[in-house]
C-alpha cells in the first residue's frame, strides 16, 4: 500500500485529487495539506510514502518544502513527485533540484497521475528523455545557480566504469528495464547498479542523478538519447 500525502492551497484541486486517489486500491490518502509549511509538518507526523507536491502555495511554496523534507533525517524514505502547471518550467528544475523525484502536469489524465505516484514509490524518477534534455538544456549549463540540496561537484572517479555507463542512460531518462536492455544485462542487476550509484554520490534518488550527470559532464545537453 503507498501512504500518499496531497498537498494544494486550491480546495478544489485537493478534494479532486482525494476522490480520484481514494478510489485506487494501492493508494492510501494519508492526510492533506494547504502550504509547505503544514507539508512539512504532516510529513514529519505521517511519514507518507509520497509527498504529492504544488509549487506556488502561501506560507512557503513547494519549492522550499521540498528542500526541508528531503533534508530531514527521519523523512529519509519520503519521495515527493511535484504538481506543475508546466508554465514555468524553470521551477521544475528547481523542484528537482531541491530533491523531488519528478514532476507531473496538473492537466495530466488522472490514470497518468496514479502511474506516476506508483512508479516513484518503485524507486523511478518520473523524467521522460525528451522532458530530461529540454529542460537541462534549458537550465542546467555551467555558471547555473547552485542548490544546496543538490549533490554538485561530486567525485565522479569512485564510481566503475560500468556505474558510469549507467549513469549516463538515468540521465537519458532510461528506466532500468531500457538500462538493461541497451547493456545486456538483468533489470534486476540495473536496479543495483543504480542504487550503487545513488550511495557513492549521496543521490537521494534517480531525479539527483540525472542533475549530477549534466552539472559534472558525465552527459550534455544535446547529447543523443
């Protein structure tokens, strides 16, 4: 069962997302929030499997609150899968930067949402590889703000060669069945190397990686999918 906390200051988007949720038999809607700061506060109480995230919200915005739970200790197998309206993207990249684990557009289907909360809680970040380079081309490039929730200037030389082919496909936005077919290899065998990774570089999760590989030049923006 995935524990789910909603988070939305618009009353009519939470009771939405509350009814489409309830109603999926993997899905616990654990509890609701209006702002980042009660997000933060109901994590630390619920401890959710996932943290449903809006961006623009009073008090503190999504942003913010996603920095404050991804560096909480006791929050350390929370993952947050952000809600954009795409307008900005540049938000996202923040987003992702401050340790969400995807995003996923506020006019999405609502099948599409259940499969994107279901494929974080499995450990995917929810980056398609045409999402993945426009945006990183956009604004991940070098002299781009620094974050510190993002593990930047990371010592890439512990990581194996084959860790570093497999790097290079998260950031292409590859999922571990596509890692193991395009390296011959065993999903499960991807899984671990990913993991791997994620260890050595102190990644929070897929999202971090792919962040890491653009800012370090592992892979560039342009680079063939």
């Amino acid at each position: 069962m995935i524990s789910l906390l909603i988070v939305d200051d618009q009353s009519l988007i939470r009771t939405a997302l509350v009814a489409l949720l309830s109603e999926q038999t993997d899905i616990d809607v654990v509890g609701v929030a209006t702002n980042g700061l009660e997000a933060i506060a109901a994590t630390r109480e619920l401890h959710p499997d996932i943290v449903l995230m809006d961006i623009r919200m009073p008090e503190m915005d999504g942003i913010a609150a996603t920095a404050n739970i991804v560096a909480d200790p006791s929050a350390a197998e929370v993952r947050v899968l952000v809600l954009t309206t795409f307008e900005d993207d540049e938000n996202v990249i923040r987003a992702l930067q401050a340790g969400a684990s995807g995003f996923i557009g506020k006019g999405a289907e609502p099948e599409a949402l259940v499969q994107a909360i279901r494929a974080v809680h499995q450990g995917e970040s929810l980056l398609s590889p045409t999402a993945t380079r426009a945006l990183i081309d956009r604004f991940i490039r070098p002299g781009a703000a620094e974050w510190s929730t993002s593990p930047t200037r990371v010592d890439l030389a512990q990581l194996t060669q084959r860790e570093a082919e497999v790097l290079a496909l998260v950031a292409k936005g590859r999922s571990n069945a596509e890692i193991a077919e395009h390296l011959v290899i065993s999903p499960l065998t991807a899984k671990t190397h990913v993991n791997r990774i994620m260890t050595k570089l102190h990644a929070h999760d897929r999202a971090q990686l792919v962040i890491v590989a653009y800012e370090s030049g592992v892979i560039r923006a342009g680079d063939p999918g």
